[in-house]
C-alpha cells in the first residue's frame, strides 16, 4: 500500500473520529476510537510500539513508545493538547530518526475543527533534517499536522440547515422517543463537506441497547459494537436498499450529560 494512500486513510480516520467526538477528551478515548476506525478500513495497526536507543555501547529497549505505527510505515502520535509545538514535531523527528521510518503524522484533538496541514517539507522533499550540529537524517519526511482551521468551503448557516437529514425520506425512523438535537446537528454539519446530511438525536443514557435494538430490526443489519460500559458505541452501516450509504452511531454524548447520541450521517447516491 502506498505511504500517501496510508497517511490519507489515516488522517480522514482521525476526522471522522473527530467528527463523532468531538475536542475535550482524554488521549487514550481517542487512542482506543482510532485504533477501532483504522482496523476497520483493513489497515495493520501497532499500538504502543516501543523503540529503543543505544546510548554509549548500552541498549535501552524500551527509551520511547510510539502511539500508532501503521502498515509498518507511518509512525503516528497523538495529542490532546492546546495547540502542537515545535517540541512536538521535534520529538517526531527523533522517533523517525530511530525507527527508521520516513513519514510521521501528528494529530492533534483538542481543536474544533481538524483540517490537514503541511509543515516543514513536503512528501516529496529530500532535504536533510539536522539533529545536531554536526548530523544530518537524510529522510523523506512529511510532517501533518491536524490544526485548528477555517472550513475549506464557503457555507453558511443556511446552506447547513438544507442538509439537514430527514431520515423518513430515506425510509428509517428514530426510536419513538428520540429527540433532534437541532443545534448540535447544525454544528456538525458545518465541519462535514456537501452533499453528507446529518442527524443528531438524543436519548436517556439507559437507551443504547433499546435504540440499538430498533435499528438492527429495522435496518436488518447488525451493529458493530466496541468499548464498553460508558465508552460502548455501536455504528450501523448500510450498503444497500432504500437507505444505501446511511451510517448511524450510537455513543454516549459528550456534549449533553446522561444523553445517548444517536447520529445519522447520509451520503446521497451518485455523491
């Protein structure tokens, strides 16, 4: 598999990771979700993988431990932070320098909106990147970082609202007692890109297998289901018949105490 093609499906894993929970959280829920979501699209994934360093003759085999190395290729860290700086990408460099692999992501979650940035040299470059004065790592090196970010289209409020999802048109109907979250709907929609409508519906907590249940009989598809206890999702997706293309994603809120969040994501056909 080519490293653009990992480092892409990596980075719109970790969007639509973002997507569904939003900033706020600890690093390892968003470890855990984009462990899940990255398995899912058939990519090998090691996680915790320690790397040693040798230092005057002496080995430590365990001096660093990267988060996520994909397809054997792409190291990836993840942060939670307030904003990636430079020690970061520092820290990056070295974890490439003693790995010996060549391209590295940073992905940071603690942001409203995630959009991909180049920093520093591009997939391409060949330039040397100095660690000490008298060193040089001659690698290609892309470092992309996940930034806070204006929206790459221009859409407004209006143009949000249009996409909002009406899933009896689709045939699908909520659980009887769900209720849409308007605002939270319209605020996902404007990190999603046209022409996907979404959804949003909550739920007392206690609800998860009662609403999972309504889905499975009415969708005919079974759920995938990780976590647990207060971290348990369940996601649906439908490959064919009337509501081809819908995925649902049933999760506790993170942004409504004691709520189940029922989310709804529909991708027209021919989109």
């Amino acid at each position: 598999m080519d490293i653009n093609d990992i480092s892409r499906d990596c980075i719109d894993a970790a969007m639509r990771v973002h997507t569904q929970l939003g900033p706020g959280l600890l690093e390892s829920a968003y470890q855990a979700c984009l462990e899940y979501e990255l398995r899912k699209r058939g990519l090998a994934v090691a996680t915790q993988v320690g790397l040693p360093v040798v230092y005057e003759g002496v080995r430590v085999e365990i001096a660093y431990r990267l988060d996520f190395v994909v397809e054997d290729e792409l190291v990836t860290e993840l942060k939670a932070v307030d904003a990636v700086h430079p020690i970061h990408k520092a820290q990056l460099l070295s974890y490439l320098r003693l790995s010996g692999n060549k391209v590295g992501l940073i992905i940071n979650f603690n942001v409203l909106h995630l959009k991909e940035a180049s920093h520093g040299w591009s997939m391409d470059s060949n330039l040397p990147l100095r660690t000490s004065a008298s060193s040089a790592v001659n690698v290609r090196v892309a470092i992309l970082v996940l930034l806070l970010a204006s929206m790459a289209h221009a859409q407004g409020p209006q143009e949000w609202i249009k996409r909002i999802l009406d899933p009896a048109q689709i045939g699908v109907t909520p659980p009887p007692a769900a209720v849409m979250n308007r605002k939270l709907t319209v605020d996902y929609l404007s990190k999603a890109d046209p022409p996907k409508e979404i959804a949003i519906y909550m739920l007392p907590l206690d609800q998860l297998k009662a609403a999972s249940d309504h889905f499975k009989s009415t969708l005919h598809v079974d759920p995938a289901v990780s976590g647990s206890g207060e971290f348990e999702i369940h996601r649906f997706e439908v490959t064919s018949g009337q509501a081809k293309g819908l995925t649902i994603v049933l999760t506790r809120s993170q942004f409504v105490d004691n709520k189940l969040q029922i989310t709804m994501e529909y991708m027209p056909p021919g989109k």
